[in-house]
C-alpha cells in the first residue's frame, strides 16, 4: 500500500462521517469530514505532511514557507515544515489568526519573522467547501506582502471551493476530492 492509499485509508477510518451534518461555511450536508481526526493522529498527520510536501517540492516556482488559517491548518503547516526539515529542504511554518493579536503586535501572522520578506508561499488547509476560509487567508497574507505561489488541500468536497478561488486567480489543489475518497 502506498503512502496515497494509506492516507486515504486513514481519513475514511477516522475522520469521515455519514448523516446530517452543519458544515463551517453554513451549509448542510450529508457527510462531514472532520480533518482533525486524521492531521493529529501520528501517521495520518505525517502522511499529509509528506503528500503535501511533496506537492510543495514538485511545484514550478520555489515555495519559501508554508501556512493556512488556525486551527484546521496548525498541525499541517507543521507536519509540512518537519517533512521539510526531514527531506533537508527546510520551510517554515506560519500560522493565520481568525482575529488579529489583541496584544502586542495584534498580528494576524504567528511565524512570521521565519518568512523572507515577499516570500512564496504555499497556502494549505484540511478540507475545502466553498474555499472562504482560504480567500480569507489569502486576503491576509497578500496584504503583509507575500505572494501565494500554491493553494492545497487534504479534502476537496466539490461543492464550489475550487470555482472560488479560481476566480481570485487560485488554482486549488487537492490530495483527494470528494469523488476520490470515497471510491473504492
């Protein structure tokens, strides 16, 4: 079995559900995938981390760090980063705050002294819907002055994230979309 093969094991053991389920984005839908179950679990979150690191090294322009909205994002930007560190191709990590700081700083960027300035970066997050909470993040880190080179996912679901960010001049990738998760 290969690394894909397993990692998709993995999200249909622990972390796909049938039934009537309120997703982040407000819809409703018939399943749910709770990406944490599987990105804090130890083999599933080194899996996603190797998967996207390699995504990450395939890509045609240098990604220089690697980020995405806390919560959802936190152990995969981290997984990526030690993959990296791993694979003796470091990248930092940074994570992207709902709110900014209420203190100090009151940066929405948690990492950001590890990012050269206009640095590359690779966007990535557990499970796409409508994409909103990417955009967001784009929204933020383009605004401190970084490009975003690549836009990943564990889970696309297939219900118009891809579109969305597609029309911001985003191409989404995906290790599994809704249709090759669950097929056999």
């Amino acid at each position: 079995m290969n690394d894909h093969q397993r990692l998709k094991q993995i999200i249909r053991e622990k972390s796909y559900r049938q039934g009537t389920f309120k997703l982040s984005s407000g819809k409703e839908s018939d399943f749910y995938i709770d990406g944490k179950q599987t990105t804090l679990d130890a083999e599933g979150g080194y899996l996603c981390g190797k998967l996207l690191f390699e995504m990450i090294s395939d890509h045609p322009e240098k990604i220089q760090a690697v980020g995405g909205m806390t919560l959802g994002a936190d152990p995969i930007v981290t997984a990526v980063s030690v993959v990296s560190w791993l694979n003796q191709a470091p990248i930092p990590a940074f994570i992207v705050r709902k709110e900014s700081k209420q203190h100090g700083t009151e940066a929405y960027l948690e990492g950001e002294s590890n990012l050269p300035p206009q640095a590359v970066v690779a966007l990535v997050e557990d499970v796409v819907t409508t994409g909103g909470t990417l955009l967001k993040v784009i929204d933020r880190v383009e605004a401190q002055g970084y490009k975003v080179g690549l836009v990943a996912t564990i889970v696309d679901r297939e219900e118009g994230g891809a579109e969305a960010l597609a029309a911001r001049g985003h191409r989404l990738q995906a290790i599994f979309t809704r249709q090759t998760l669950l097929s056999d």
